[in-house]
C-alpha cells in the first residue's frame, strides 16, 4: 500500500489516479469540488495530538474513568435485559455486521432467513399472521399503525384515541404521521392506571380509526380490559392497534385473543443495550391487511432446484419504482438490530423467555414492597400487577428526592411532584439493596 496517499489503506487512490482524475474534469484540487460559505468554513486546528492506537486507547480510558457510575432504573418504554455474548459474538460476523439491505436474495441467503425467523417469533408471540422486519422505533410503527387503519377501515373517519397516559414523545411522532394523514389525536381518560373502559365507551364513535392501548402500561402496570377495548373498537369498525414488547409478550395473553388488529412496540428490549435511545420498533398485524405492511417483508419460496429460498417481498416502499402505491417511507435499515432480536429471542428459547418475563414480574413485586416499608414513601401507587416498573408516591417533592438519589449513584423517573417511577429488571436488581438504602436516606 506505500504507493497509496499517506501509506493509509483506506485511501483508494494513489497520487497519479488523484490528479488524473482531477484533470479530467478540470479542478486542480479536491478542496473544489466543495462549495463551503465562508462563514461556516473551520481555517483553525483542532489541536488533537496523532498517537498510535495503544495511546489513543490509553487516553480514551482515562476518559471514561472520569465517568460517575451511576446504577439506572429508569424505564418507561426503554429496557435493559442481559445481552448474551452469543448476541454481539454472532451479530458480528461481517457477512451480518456490512449488510445493507438484502436486495439481493442470492448473497444474502442466511442474512435473510435470520429475518425471516425472527418475523416467525413475532408471529408466535402476537398470535397474528404477519411481522415486518422491522420499524425505526416504536413510535413510527404506532404512527404507521394509523396511517394504515385509514387505509384498510371501510368508512370514513379521523379520530384516533390513545391512553392519557401515553408517553408524550411518542404522541408527538404520531401526530406528525396524523397531520399528513389528516387525523385528529384524542386522548382517552385512565383509571387507577388502566384505561378507563367507561370513559372510552362515552368516546368512542363511528368516526374513530382506531383506539391504541398498551400492555403492559408506561407505567408498568398489566392492562385487565384488554378484550373489551378490543369488542369496542371492533364494535364501531376501527382498528385496535395493542402495544407491547417480546418479553411481556412471552407471558401475557396473546394480542389476536383480545382482539387486536395490529401489534406495535419496542422489539429491542431484547438484543440491544440500554444506551442513548437505542431500540427497533415491531410490527404485526392480520393476513387481510398485507399488502398494506410498512416497511419490509421477507418471504420464503424456493428456488429453481426445489431448494427453500428467503426474498425481500412486497416492498411497495416510496424509493421503489412503484412510488404512487407506497404504504411507507420508512427507507433505514433496521435489518442488523432485528437480527440481534431474533439471536437473543432463538438462544433464550421459549422456556428462558417465560423464565424473563416471569422475573420481570417478581422483581418489582419484591422493591415495591421493599420501598412501601420506608418512611415517607407508599409503592406501588395503582392497585394492580406489574412488569418491570411501578410508581412510589413520596411525601418529600419528587424531583428532590430524585436528585439526591441521582447524587448516590441512582437513576429514577421524577413523573411530578408526588410520584417517582422505579424500574427493576435482571440487569439492576443487583444495585436494589443500594437503592433501598439511599431512598430510606433521602426520603
């Protein structure tokens, strides 16, 4: 590679293709072929020091030391379960870790029967027909959720209801999907936590789309009405879209047996970190409503030998040459962290994923009790079961008590003045003696 620019091999070109190139379309430098305002151009340097790898790792690992350690309960739509090495070992491998997009079914054969198997575990957990792989987030696949129930609802409508207690940055996405949609957003009251079903009854009309629920709740609590919001929306011909995630639903009552049309959540609560957001958003919904899937399927054939083969199928995307029919603009490729799914889901089997789901309602029973027993402070607020989280009502102000946990090493929601949101799952119930202690301090 010495006769590359600077001895890198990264640099494709050497000097002599360089300037040939250069020549040929009529610039003397690459700085040309950039138009940069001169406002925003950088002239200065930024006074980072070369150094070779063992001393650029050494400076990143001072840095890091620099960090607080601080052990997180925080949830509400976000979870940590253990990521096994088995995960980031396999998802690793290169023909898995450079894959774009698998539009190519002849190279990418393995790439997609792992999306196809992990479409099948949706399938299995939801109890309906088809699973796309996969959503931005759960946010976008409860907007594309909407979208779609404008198009396959044989009347007219705009209204779409949603719990009162959903999560605001969640009904901001979907109201983006409503305004070019031309839907209104409505908020239905809740009850002790769950919705409630009398307050919905009154809502609910012949102009709604569709009515969202989730199970479990933002606020952890098991949704017991999950079948009669079903026969109610049902009952007036709109969509009931379900939101939940492959843990909760490896336990609780499959989505089709109450009634669900569609199935949105956060799919990444298993296979990814619990670091900056991170996460993918699934999607499943009936047979009737395929060809209206967002997103991407991969469907299974066989080839010219009478081999089973794997494709991308019916992606009537708007990048693709049928534009005038797309049913989305979801374009990224969420591919890579569906596969992590799909390997966490396949190495857990369907006894290791009962077991988590099982721990995800012990663990919390356990702190909130725990907690309730501190002075100043009653857990868990909603007289209901629970999965992974759950309210504390305290006497002292919320955030306060939420900062000094914050300055003993512990992460909590502040939901307002009274009320702190505790989230335990296998990853910090570790840290929930050191929790106790520095609640029963502050509190």
């Amino acid at each position: 590679m010495s006769g590359r620019r600077g001895g890198s091999p990264y640099v494709p070109h050497t000097d002599a293709e360089t300037a040939a190139m250069l020549e040929t379309i009529g610039v003397e430098d690459e700085s040309e072929l950039f138009d940069v305002p001169e406002s925003i151009r950088f002239e200065g340097a930024f006074g980072i020091d070369s150094q070779d790898e063992r001393g650029t790792a050494r400076e990143i690992e001072q840095v890091l030391s620099r960090n607080d350690e601080t052990a997180s309960f925080l949830g509400r739509g976000h979870y940590a379960h253990h990521v096994p090495a088995v995960v980031e070992r396999l998802s690793a491998r290169s023909e898995f870790l450079t894959s774009y997009t698998q539009y190519q079914p002849e190279v990418a054969q393995g790439f997609l029967q792992a999306l196809f198997e992990y479409q099948s575990m949706l399938v299995e957990l939801t109890g309906l027909d088809v699973a796309n792989s996969s959503m931005y987030d759960r946010a976008t696949a409860l907007g594309e959720a909407a979208t779609l129930a404008t198009r396959v609802r044989e009347t007219s409508g705009s209204r779409v209801l949603v719990p009162e207690l959903l999560r605001e940055e969640q009904r901001e996405v979907l109201e983006n999907y409503a305004i070019g949609a031309g839907l209104d957003v409505e908020a239905y009251p809740s009850d002790d936590g769950n919705a409630d079903l009398e307050a919905l009854t009154a809502t609910i009309d012949d102009d709604v789309v569709m009515v969202y629920a989730e199970n479990p709740t933002v606020r952890g609590t098991i949704e017991e009405q999950l079948a009669e919001i079903g026969d109610l929306a049902d009952g007036h011909d709109a969509l009931f879209c379900l939101g939940s995630d492959p843990v909760a639903l490896a336990l609780l009552e499959a989505p089709a047996s109450v009634g669900a049309d569609v199935v949105v959540g956060d799919a990444g609560a298993l296979g990814l970190g619990h670091a900056y957001g991170m996460s993918h958003g699934l999607f499943a919904t009936r047979e009737s409503f395929l060809r209206q899937v967002p997103g991407r399927l991969v469907g299974a054939g066989t080839d010219g030998s009478g081999r089973r083969a794997y494709t991308l199928t019916l992606q009537t995307r708007e990048q693709h040459i049928r534009q005038e029919r797309a049913t989305s603009n979801i374009c990224t490729n969420q591919a890579w962290v569906a596969l992590r799914t799909a390997i966490h889901a396949a190495w857990l089997g369907a006894d290791g994923l009962v077991e988590l789901a099982e721990e995800a309602v012990r663990a919390p029973k356990e702190l909130a009790a725990r907690v309730d027993d501190i002075d100043g402070v009653d857990a868990p607020v909603h007289d209901r079961h629970h999965f992974r989280e759950f309210l504390a009502r305290t006497d002292r102000p919320a955030p306060a008590v939420r900062d000094d946990l914050r300055d003993r090493g512990y992460a909590v929601h502040a939901l307002d003045g009274d009320h702190l949101q505790l989230c335990v799952t296998d990853v910090n119930e570790h840290a929930t003696d050191g929790l106790v202690g520095a609640l029963s301090e502050v509190a």
